[in-house]
C-alpha cells in the first residue's frame, strides 16, 4: 500500500433550480473525487438530480444525497426549528430521490451530508443529528454521514451509520472551532484555500479567524460550487495536492468500511 498521503475532495452540486443555474458542476467535477447533490429542499429539481448524478456517475465520483431544511428561498442557509419526526420524513423522502436517480444511472449513493443551517444544527444537537442518521440508517445503513466534528459521534453511531468529519478550506472557522456561514458564498482567493487545504491535510488544522489553531482530523474536504469562482479554486487545491504529493481519492476508499 502506498504510503502517500491520501484525501478525499468533495463538493456541493446540483444546486440549480429550474431556470435558475448555479455553479458549474461539469467543470468542478474535473477536480473532485466525491459530490453531494441536491435534493430540491434547499436547490435541485428532478431534471438537474437527474442530470448531475449521470455526469458524476460518468466521471467516476462517489455520490452523495445534499439534504437540506425546506429552504428554497434562503437556499437553506436559515435555522429553522422543525419536529425531529418531520426532519426525520424530509431527509428520507431527499435520500430516496437522488437514490432512484443514482440506480436509474448504473450508480449508487454512498454518503449522506446535512445543507447549511441543517449541517450546523446536526454537528450540534444530538436530537437533530440523530434524525438525520437515522433516515439515513433506514435508507441504507452502509451509507456515511458527514458532519462538522465527532461532537454527536454516539448519537450518530447507535443507529449504525458511520460518521466521516469535514475540513473547510473555503469557511472560517471561529475560536470554538464552528464554521463562520456565509450567506452568500464569498470569492475567496484560489492560493489562500490551497494553503488552507495543504495546512489540514499534512498538519491537521487550521488558523480561526481569532487566531487560534483548531484541530482538523478528517479523510475529506469540501470545497463550496456556489462560489464565484469556484472552479478556479477547486483546480488550485487539485493542483497544490497533487504537487505535495497527497493523492485523491473517493471518500469510501478511505474508511474501515469501504
């Protein structure tokens, strides 16, 4: 086995809607190994589902359900305070989607990865993380969840679904280690996310907007296509691993259970 070092980078696809486009997922998909696709609560239609999971299942990428709060027109970046039973339908009823569309394909989906405000509020409360988990569980319980941290590890992991952390490359983070959201994803300099990258990958962590250095131990990094320039910053960081040596791979690939 080799003994690079070895990532996974994923993105958010899929998020536009109708005749609203966002992003340009054939393009990113150039330089990732892994893409959580919308699934209508917060972006997506059937027609985009459909037309992303075929041109990642065509480039060879693990695919994943983006769920989301039921925020189209905050593009699911707003807390909302839902029943866990009813979080508990949502999530389902967004795994199932992009599910039939995966084997519709010749493809299948592998993880499970929280929007926005739905991805904070589950990296936080347990009672929220767990449904989510559990909708998972129930859909297929070899799928993986993706969360900020290991902060609801237990809760996730009494449903038997398996937790994978995240980096991001392309957020602040405060001093308490949470991500700093933006509203509107900001253009970020394609260097500063490369380095920021490399700083997680090889050195496990990454500088708070304090100041602070917060402990960053995950198998895959997420860069966000809604950015302005998101391609150039994806082609960066592809390009900065690759020069140090750090290879790419689909995140399965890097878990005990792949």
């Amino acid at each position: 086995m080799s003994s690079r070092p070895r990532i996974d980078l994923n993105c958010d696809v899929g998020e536009s809607f109708g005749r609203w486009q966002l992003g340009h997922d054939l393009d990113l998909m150039r330089y990732v190994s892994s893409v959580s696709v919308a699934a209508g609560f917060h972006a997506g239609d059937p027609s985009t589902i459909r037309a992303t999971v075929e041109a990642a299942a065509g480039h060879g990428l693990q695919i994943g359900v983006h769920v989301a709060l039921p925020d189209l027109l905050g593009f699911g970046r707003r807390i909302m305070r839902i029943d866990p039973r009813d979080l508990l339908d949502y999530c389902t009823y967004q795994i199932g989607a992009v599910t039939a569309f995966a084997q519709a394909a010749g493809a299948r989906v592998q993880h499970v990865k929280p929007h926005g405000a739905l991805y904070v509020m589950a990296s936080r409360e347990a009672e929220i993380a767990h449904a989510v988990a559990l909708a998972t569980a129930r859909a297929d319980p070899d799928l993986t969840l993706l969360l900020l941290d290991d902060t609801c590890a237990e809760t996730v992991e009494e449903t038997g679904v398996q937790l994978a952390t995240e980096g991001f490359p392309d957020l602040h983070y405060d001093d308490d280690g949470q991500l700093v959201l933006e509203r509107t994803k900001a253009e970020w300099v394609p260097e500063d996310v490369a380095g920021r990258a490399l700083d997680m990958v090889l050195n496990h962590g990454v500088t708070s907007l304090g100041g602070r250095r917060i402990p960053v131990s995950a198998p895959t990094l997420c860069l966000h296509g809604d950015a302005p320039n998101a391609v150039s910053v994806a082609r960066r960081v592809r390009r900065t691993l690759d020069d140090n040596g750090i290879d790419v791979v689909p995140l399965n690939t890097l878990l005990s259970r792949s």
